[in-house]
C-alpha cells in the first residue's frame, strides 16, 4: 500500500509546478493593482480597538482584509470562505496564511464583515482606491456618464421575519417589475472609472439621484432617456454642464436609420455604454446581482468596495506598467 503523502509534501509539490491556474494568476494581479497600505489605513483605527481582550490574539489586518477582498470577489459566504482557506493552498498564500498559522473561522470572518459594516468603511476603501487612481492621473473628469442598475432581493415572505425587507422596494423597467434596491453611479466619460455612488430602493427614479452622482468638475454629462430633462431640474440649473441625454425611443423610431440623427444617439450609446462595464463586472464577474443582507446599508458598504475593485481591474495593465 502507498504512502499517505504529508501535508509539507503537498505543498512543495504544488510551488513546483510549472503552470499557473487562472486562478492564481488573478490573485497576483489583485496583488499587484490594489494600494494595501491605502485600505489597511482606513481599518486599522477600528480593528485595533476591536481585537480580543485576552485569550488568543487577532489575526493581522493584512490577513483578514485580504480574505475579506477574495471572499467579496467571489460572492462567498462566510462558511464557504472558511472552507476555502482550507481547501486551497493559493487563497491561503494570497492572504499570507503561513503553514503553522491559525486559519480563521466563519466566525471571525463574520466579525471582521460586520466591523467594516458598522463604519461604512467600504466607502472609505472605495474614496481611498480612487484617490490612488487620481493621483496616476487615470481620471480625466470632463463628463458623466450617470445610470442606475437593479440588484434584486428576495420578494418571498417564507422567512425568520415572516416579511419582506421593508427597505427593498418595487420598480418596473419596460414592462419588468424588479423587487430590490438601486445601484445609481457616476462613471468617467473617458476613463470609464466609477467615481459616485447612490442606493435606494427600487422604486426611486434614476434622475432623482443625477446630481449626487457629479463631481463638480465635469463639463458634460451623459445619460440614457431615464434622465431626459435633468438639465431642467432646480439643482442643474445653476450648473455650467451641458446634458447629452439619449432620445427615447419612441422619438428616435421617428427617423430614418443611417441618417444624421440615428449617427448622434449612436455616437452617445458609445460613450454612455462605459457604466455598462461596471455593471457587468459587479453583478456578473462578481456575481452581485442579488442582495446578500437585509437592509440597504449593508449591501452599500460591499458594493462601494466591489466598485473600488472594479476600477482597480478595469485599469489594470496600465497600474502594473506603472
């Protein structure tokens, strides 16, 4: 009978191959393109006071914001990131698990989820993430292109509560009814970078929010026929910005395809089809399209940091050059 092989024996076999998993090449781009330092700043204030008091010690920042960022990556559940770190060797070397080290328990992951909720810190991550990409000057900020997305959420009442989320709301796209909240942003007319963000429930209109997703700097803005009229709204008014909003398509069917008209709407779908990206990388890449809590709050705090990391890989090539 063979030779059961051992645990140390596994992992000198797995370093010594020659190929690298899509997997494992993503986790050193993730590595390479995300400012660590940035982010450990904005939770070390908090994680410091929340360690234990007595008993076994914390686990590093570095350790558990690292496996915080693969577990959101990968829309994983708490137990399910556990058993990730066990089951794989890449994801416990990515977040700097050594061999003798404790791996944290569902629990603690829970833990550091929820201290990150109570501050709002995916927010701080996300302004400090692009603060970084200004400073690369990845950011040109003459336009805006503003749009909002659903992120469904569970309509069933067969649940501890016995009721639906009473902050997740209904809105109707065409003729689709969508129960849920809203993912309005503010995305870089150049650059395609999301640099505002809004939540509401699902029954908020999209120009409602337009200008909470400006920064103040942009010369235009861009929006599909959701917006039509924003430059008319009291808070535009006052505002310098010319408003390229999308024909709807009623009117549009009124002129004849191929002529000058047909071309400009054309010309807009192009510029405007940037905030697409971030929406497909969030609620597909990332797997978001569905809420993971209750409340709206909860579900900000994650997609603030998803959206961080959505610029992050969008531009990633240009930040490894670099």
């Amino acid at each position: 009978m063979d030779e059961q092989l051992t645990f140390f024996q596994v992992q000198t076999a797995f370093r010594r191959r020659k190929k690298k998993t899509r997997r494992e090449r993503f986790l050193e781009t993730l590595e390479q393109v995300t400012p660590w330092k940035k982010l450990e700043s904005k939770v070390s204030r908090y994680y410091a006071k929340a360690g234990p008091q007595g008993g076994r010690p914390a686990y590093p920042l570095t350790v558990m914001l690292r496996i915080h960022v693969f577990q959101i990556l990968n829309n994983l559940s708490d137990p399910a990131m556990e058993d990730t770190l066990y089951d794989m060797y890449a994801v416990r070397e990515y977040a700097g698990i050594g061999e003798e080290d404790r791996i944290p328990d569902e629990t603690t992951i829970l833990n550091f989820r929820h201290l990150l909720e109570r501050h709002g810190l995916g927010r701080e991550m996300f302004s400090a993430i692009n603060h970084q990409l200004r400073e690369r000057g990845l950011m040109v900020r003459e336009g805006t292109i503003v749009d909002a997305t659903f992120i469904e959420a569970p309509s069933s009442t067969k649940n501890k509560e016995g009721s639906r989320d009473p902050e997740m709301k209904s809105g109707k796209k065409g003729s689709t009814w969508h129960f849920g909240m809203k993912m309005h942003a503010g995305v870089d007319a150049v650059s395609g970078l999301v640099h505002s963000l809004a939540f509401t429930g699902a029954n908020e209109h999209d120009i409602t929010q337009a200008e909470k997703l400006l920064h103040g700097e942009e010369e235009k803005v861009y929006g599909d026929a959701g917006y039509t009229g924003l430059d008319k709204r009291p808070g535009m008014q006052a505002r310098e910005i010319q408003s390229i909003i999308s024909m709807r398509p009623g009117s549009r069917r009124r002129h004849p395809k191929g002529g000058v008209i047909d071309m400009i709407e054309k010309a807009k779908s192009r510029v405007r089809a940037k905030v697409e990206h971030l929406f497909h990388r969030v609620k597909v890449q990332f797997g978001y399209a569905k809420v993971r809590y209750r409340g709206i709050a909860k579900n900000a705090n994650r997609l603030y940091l998803l959206s961080g990391f959505a610029n992050l890989l969008r531009v990633r090539f240009r930040l490894s050059a670099g």
